[in-house]
C-alpha cells in the first residue's frame, strides 16, 4: 500500500469541467486518484481553493481524498499563481503535521505543482514524479493564444531536472521533453491517459437525439475548452463548406460566455460566415451528462493546434463516435487513420470539410468506424493506466506493490 500525495494547484479535481483552466488534467487527476484508492492506496490531492464554497475535505471513496488549501485570491489569474507557492507550501505542511500524516511519494500535475513538488520532496525525502499535461515551449511553437512568460519555461526546466520521472502521455511528448528541454530520455516514462469506459458506452443514437431534442439533422460535435489551441475556428470555416445537403449542425460543448473572450469571438465568426443557424454554443456540460453528446454525434471533430493528448476524442470513441482530428501530439496515438476516423495534417479548413462530407454522406464507413473506434477505447481503460503508475512508483520507492 503506498501512500501518495498528488498535488494539482491549480487543476481541482472536483471543479466544474470545460471552462477556460479546467479540462483534461482535472479528470486525470481524479480518475487515477479514485482508483489509486479503490486499489487501497492512501491518496492526498492537495489544491487550491478557487471557490468559498469548497469543503476544506472532500472525499472521494474510502481512501482518496481532495484537500483544498489557501494559495491566493480564490479567482486568481493563472499567470499569478507561482506567486502563491509558498503559502500554498505553509498550508500544505500545517495540514500534513497537523493530522501527522507521512507519505511515500509525490506525484505533480502541471509546472506549477512541479514547483511545490520539489520542495516537498526534499523535506519529506521521497520520490518526486511529475507529469506536465501542457508544455509552454509547445504551445509558443503553435503560435496561437497568448505568449507563455519565461517564469513557466524555466520551472518547467527546474522541475525536469529536479524530478526523479517525467511522464509523458505519448512518444511525442517524450520527443519534445527531450529535445525541447534537454532531458536524458531515460527519466521520461510514456503512460497514456484513459477514458471511463463504464460512463463513456455506445447507446442508441435515436434516443441520445430525442434526449437532447435534435432534429434530422447529421451532428457534429465539438467538446473541450474554448481557447485558440484548440482550432475551433478551423471547425467554424470548415462547416460553413460543407456541402449544404448534407444538412450539418455543430454542436459547440465546453466554454463560458461570461469569462471566455474566445467564445465570443466564435460566435461573431459564425455570424460573419453566416452559420449562426447551424452552430449551437451549449456552454459546459457536466461529464456524467457527456455520453448522450457523444452517442447523439455523427461525428466527433478535434480540430487543435496542439494536443498533448486529447481526451475528449477517445471519450468519443469509447461511445462509437468516429474521430477527424489535426495530426498532432498525442491524437496521434488515439485516432487511427482510415480505421477510427481520420487525421489531417493540415491546420486549415478545407481537409476537415472534406472528411466530414466524406463520412457524413456515408453511414457504411461511419459504422465500421464506430465499431473499430470503440474496440481501440477498450484497451484504455482508467485501470491500466493506474497498473502502470504502480509499476513506476514501485521502480522509485521500491515498497512491494502487491502489500494492498
Ligand atoms: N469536459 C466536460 N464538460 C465540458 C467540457 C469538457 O466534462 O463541458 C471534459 C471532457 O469530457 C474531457 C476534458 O474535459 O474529459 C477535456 O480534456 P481534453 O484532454 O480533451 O482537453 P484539455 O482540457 O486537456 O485540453
């Protein structure tokens, strides 16, 4: 049994899902927590408090636990939030000597907790492991959204070097660690993310459109955080090609009209092409509501920049949703050309028109896709990927995994 203290500053795992800062980490960070405790490993999640409302403690099963700790205003931008670390730090150790707690391992999600990580190490003397999600060289390689300040690169550098393992969520992550950054390949460990394959099933697809009260129009579906990596302007221009007999709607998933400025800006696109009829801007869902978006879809669209991985593509396809996403990071590993969906190399409209009537107009390949595409999600599952962070703890800590 390890006892593990996973550390997500900014990512909490019980935020709501889908605006500007919460997405695919958060639900890394939950989901492995869980399991970890369903396994009977003893599980901190240290965070901040980003709302008044927040329990100190909130449990998740008998074994893992989230902990929110002051570090900030509770609406802090995240550009600020380094500035937080040491009273982040005082009031982890205040929590952790108050309930005596010890643990065997850190493991840090983003740069930000990789900072917090190391000082957590050294004092506690155990093993740091450290995963970015999103890396600032990679994103200022994109050359969309804002510029990432110098601040993250060089805590990026200084949690790499400090670390005793990386992990990547794919071999292309592993490539740019290494070249990017200058880390020695061994210290860099691929385990892909999963998906919760008893939430996300194939159900019938007339009654997730009566659900969400669709008519006969075929569905493209968008889900994910608003913000310029993600492309969704590609999607915007590539929809309002399609061949209008095709009679498509794109359903936007994801986004805050209130605190996104992308999400506006989406919208005066699609007015501007003259789509506003055939885009529909829902806002956040929440992810237990997910898998009725993802069976009502004809196809699911993952037009990014960059994507360190891409979790909402294999959620789609664990329901059967074929997948057209950019060629690039880590759905690269997922969606399997020709046979899940497809890929396309080029960040501009006119390939992802292509696709889409190509599959739209043709319920033959979307079927087989379907099936394909779930049978790849299978091998996914959220256990695999907690049997493979055991293997890498054990490797470090060298405490027996099978104690538990
Ligand atoms: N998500 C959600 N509700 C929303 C929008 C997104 O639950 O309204 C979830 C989605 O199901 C996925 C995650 O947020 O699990 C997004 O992860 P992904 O890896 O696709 O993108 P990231 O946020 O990491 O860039």
């Amino acid at each position: 049994m390890y006892r593990i203290a996973i550390i997500s500053l900014h990512g909490c795992p019980v935020a709501r899902l889908g605006e500007k800062d919460t997405g695919g980490m958060n639900v890394y960070v939950l989901q492995t927590a869980k399991e970890l405790g369903q396994l009977g490993h003893k599980v901190d999640v240290y965070t901040r408090y980003h709302d008044p409302a927040d329990p100190q403690v909130v449990k998740l099963n008998d074994n893992a636990r989230v902990i929110h700790l002051q570090a900030g205003p509770y609406d802090e931008h995240k550009e600020q939030l380094h500035l937080h670390i040491p009273q982040f730090l005082s009031n982890l150790y205040r929590f952790q000597e108050g309930e005596g707690l010890s643990y065997d391992l850190v493991h840090s999600h983003y740069w930000l907790s990789g900072m917090a990580g190391i000082p957590l190490s050294q004092r506690w003397h155990i093993p740091h492991v450290t995963q970015f999600h999103t890396l600032a060289e990679i994103k200022r390689r994109a050359r969309v959204g804002q510029v990432e300040p110098s601040v993250r690169i060089e805590g990026e550098k200084s949690v790499m070097s400090a670390a005793n393992a990386i992990i990547a969520s794919s071999r292309f992550e592993t490539e740019d660690i290494v070249h990017l950054y200058g880390v020695s390949p061994h210290k860099v460990h691929v385990i892909p993310p999963g998906v919760d394959l008893a939430l996300f099933q194939p159900m019938n697809r007339t009654a997730a459109r009566e659900r969400l009260n669709l008519n006969g129009n075929k569905i493209v579906l968008y889900v994910g955080r608003v913000e310029p990596i993600k492309g969704l302007g590609i999607l915007l221009e590539a929809i309002s090609l399609v061949d209008p007999c095709e009679h498509v709607q794109l359903l936007v998933v994801g986004g805050n009209a209130e605190k996104d400025a992308e999400l506006v800006q989406l919208q005066l696109l699609s007015e501007k092409l003259l789509i506003q009829g055939k885009v529909d801007f829902l806002g956040t869902v929440n992810h237990d509501e997910l898998p009725v978006y993802y069976n009502a879809a004809d196809v699911f669209v993952m037009p990014s920049y960059y994507e360190s991985f891409g979790l909402a593509a294999l959620e789609a396809m664990a329901c059967g949703t074929p997948v057209i996403a950019s060629r690039v990071g880590g759905l690269q590993t997922i969606v399997k050309d020709g046979e899940t969906g497809y890929l396309i190399s080029w960040q501009c409209p006119e390939p992802f028109t292509q696709r889409l009537e190509m599959l739209l107009s043709n319920q033959a390949v979307r079927q087989s896709m379907a099936v394909a595409a779930r049978t790849k999600a299978q091998e996914m599952g959220w256990s695999r990927v907690v049997e493979r962070l055991l293997e890498l703890y054990h490797s470090l800590t060298k405490i027996p995994l099978a104690t538990s």
